[in-house]
C-alpha cells in the first residue's frame, strides 16, 4: 500500500534493540499522518495514540493489531491510566511488544523539537530514541494544525513519483538515578540528542500551546504570542489557577461599575504583582493595542477565563457579562454588550447590535444573561455559542470550573 503511495524504499540507519535493552521507543519528530509507516518498518511495535485514530477507517484495524495503548484526551483519569500502563508493559517480563511513542504528542512542521509529554520516561527505563526524515524537495508530508489538510497532503503526495523517507536508530539512552526520579528531565534531555542528531533546535511549546494558539488566531491575535505569552507570562509572574472566581468577581464589582480602564500602576496594584516586573508589563502590552497605556481590566480576566475554560463558551460568556454588568444587577446595556461579546465571542459591533435589538422586543434598554440565552438557543445561527457546553453535559465531559486566581497569590513552593 504504502509502495503504491511512492514509499519505494524507506533508508534504515543504525541498529534497532531488543525489547530487553530498551522496552521503549521514542519517535520524533511527529510531523504527519504518513508516520504510521513506521508501524510497519519497525516491526509492529505497540504504539500510544489518541482514541480517535479507532474511528479511521481501514487503518483502525492495522493499529489494533500492535495491540496500542489508546489515549483518551476527554476522559481526565486518560493520562494516568495510559502512563501505568506503559509502566506494566515496559517492566513486564511478559513477551509485550516494544512500546512506540511520539513524545511530542502532536504533530510539527519538523523545524524544531517541541517539549517532550514525560509519558514515555516515568516508568525510568532505557529508552531508544528514533528520528524521521522526509528528504523530499517539495514537502508534502507535514501535516500540521495550522496548514493544508490531510486529502490535500495526501493527493500532493502521490503525485510524486519517490517519496524519500529515512529512518535513524540512535543508540539506547539509559537514564541516570536523577533522571529515574524526575521524568521531565529524562525526556528533556533525551529530546536534545534527538535534537542534536537532527541539527535542529528545542522549543518550550507543547501540545496544549497548539490549542492556545488555534484559540488565538480565531481571536484575530498574533497567536505565535497572543494566548501563549498570555500563559507564559502568567506563569512568569506566579499567577496559577485557584477555586476563588466567584471572590475574584465580588473584588473586582467596582470595575464592572467603571469603564474597566486601568493603568500600568493600576494593574500591578490589581495583580498585586511589582510595576516594575518585565513580565507585567509585557503582558499588559498584550491588552494595550492602541498604545493608549490603558487597557479594559475587564478584557484581561475575560482572557483569563478562556484560558482557563477553554472548552466552555458559556461559563465565559456568564464570566463576561458579570464584568460588564454596571452596578450588578443582573441586566446589561447595549454599549457593555458590545464590549462583552467582543472580548469572549470576537463578535462584532453590528451583530451585537442585532442580537440586542431582536432579544430586546420591549424596548427596555437593556437585556439579561438569560434573555440572551434564550435568543441565542432559538436562532441556529448562535447555536456555536452553546455547542460545546451542551456536548460536554452529554457527554459527561463538562471540565470543572476553573476559576481566577486572586490579587497577588503566588504559586506554592
């Protein structure tokens, strides 16, 4: 199949170990769905993959045969179930098959190595580490979240007649007693002689930074910083998730009465963090688009709160609209809607304006969160805005609220 596909030949170097001398083997970088060819150059070893490669047609069943380890990233209990069974697997004496994983957990462009889950490296035994090359002039493998899709790759693909791909067996990497005791360390280190052998550099992205910055782009923000420095930068300054949203919003009420417009001073003070902190000031320059050296305190925490939920439109449309409610009441005026709907849905001002105008037939000036609601659920066209929330309730997936740290509190030693 894979020869009909133009993968003639696949260049093997170096020599690939046992399964008593290395239980694992650590494959990167993780670029494209043409990888699975691997599975069958390598032997059919057990690979760790996401759950949904079982809905791939045809190719489900090849991958059920290496009897794989199924990652399932809705199910919270997922990640430590799959990483103790990698441990049984790879410290059993049983004639298990060597465990393949891609440490990336998600596809790259190849340009660098991104960091590297510790999945792989908890269980403190050697590990081999494997490099994947497409040396093709016209690259039509990398298949990315950002970029063609896969048909598009796949067609490109097989207009080419050899599609040169190489493999490279570096030698087992056995972890000292540190690294045994400290997993990320371990796959850190491993993922620089991977990085070394492949001439490219480390990144500290990872799989969750991809999420953060697909939410980016969709908010019109330059997404190789936007959500991601707002991350990083957070956790420079020691500002870590905490259950106090509801306090957080009960302290900030006088905001909501105000404009929301604050100053460099005024958001250090708010933070409780020092004006003079480099990071701060970087991360109100995120919010400071207009060069105003002001920004909408309550943009920031509406931020926080997709961050934080990510997968929840509705907690952080509600989030939203407490902040811009004046005077708490419960109910919200067309100026503070536009603002709301622009900083948590994106939306513009003239589908704001119809949205109020429909949703309030009285004439009364002002809407609330549950006559918006109501609106939104009866017209298809608003439908996205409660999608996810309705399919984690079925599901049972809802994640947990996540709430906003309080002014000031810092990470735990």
């Amino acid at each position: 199949m894979f020869t009909a596909g133009g993968f003639h030949l696949v260049h093997v170097k170096g020599h690939p170990a046992h399964r008593v001398d290395a239980p694992i083997l650590a494959v990167s970088p993780h670029s494209s769905f043409f990888d699975v060819l691997l599975i069958v150059v390598m032997g059919a070893p057990s690979i760790v993959a996401k759950g949904e490669v079982t809905k791939i047609p045809f190719f489900a069943k090849y991958i059920d045969y290496t009897q794989p380890v199924y990652v399932w990233r809705e199910d919270p209990n997922s990640r430590q179930n799959t990483i103790q069974e990698i441990k049984n697997r790879a410290t059993s004496k049983e004639d298990w098959p060597q465990i393949m994983i891609f440490p990336e957990g998600t596809c790259t462009n190849r340009s660098c190595l991104i960091t590297f889950k510790p999945g792989a490296f908890y269980p403190g035994v050697p590990v081999q580490p494997v490099i994947i090359r497409y040396n093709n002039r016209i690259d039509s493998f990398t298949w990315t979240w950002d970029g063609p899709g896969a048909l598009k790759m796949l067609w490109v693909t097989l207009c080419q007649f050899h599609n040169f791909c190489e493999l490279e067996y570096l030698p087992v990497y056995t972890p000292s007693e540190e690294e045994k005791q400290d997993a990320k360390l371990f796959a850190s280190n491993v993922r620089q002689v991977m990085a070394d052998a492949l001439g490219v550099p480390v990144a500290d992205y990872t799989y969750d930074d991809c999420r953060l910055m697909h939410k980016a782009k969709l908010k019109n923000l330059p997404y190789q910083t936007g959500l991601i420095e707002f991350q990083k930068l957070r956790q420079r300054l020691g500002l870590n998730l905490k259950n106090v949203e509801e306090e957080l919003l009960d302290q900030y009420a006088d905001i909501a009465i105000s404009d929301g417009q604050i100053t460099l001073p005024d958001f250090a003070r708010y933070l409780g963090i020092p004006e003079s902190e480099p990071a701060l000031v970087d991360l109100f320059k995120l919010y400071d688009k207009d060069n105003s050296n002001t920004i909408d305190f309550r943009e920031y925490l509406v931020g926080y709160c997709q961050y934080a939920k990510p997968a929840n439109n509705e907690d952080t449309l509600r989030c939203a609209f407490k902040l811009f409610d004046r005077g708490g009441k419960g109910r919200i005026l067309l100026r503070d809607l536009i603002k709301a709907l622009r900083a948590s849905l994106d939306m513009t001002q003239e589908e704001t304006e119809r949205i109020f105008k429909q949703t309030d037939q009285d004439n009364k000036g002002y809407i609330t969160y549950e006559d918006f609601e109501a609106h939104a659920k009866r017209k298809p066209e608003y439908a996205k805005i409660f999608l996810t929330y309705q399919e984690s309730i079925k599901n049972g997936t809802r994640p947990r609220t996540a709430h906003l740290p309080p002014p000031g509190k810092k990470k735990a030693d």
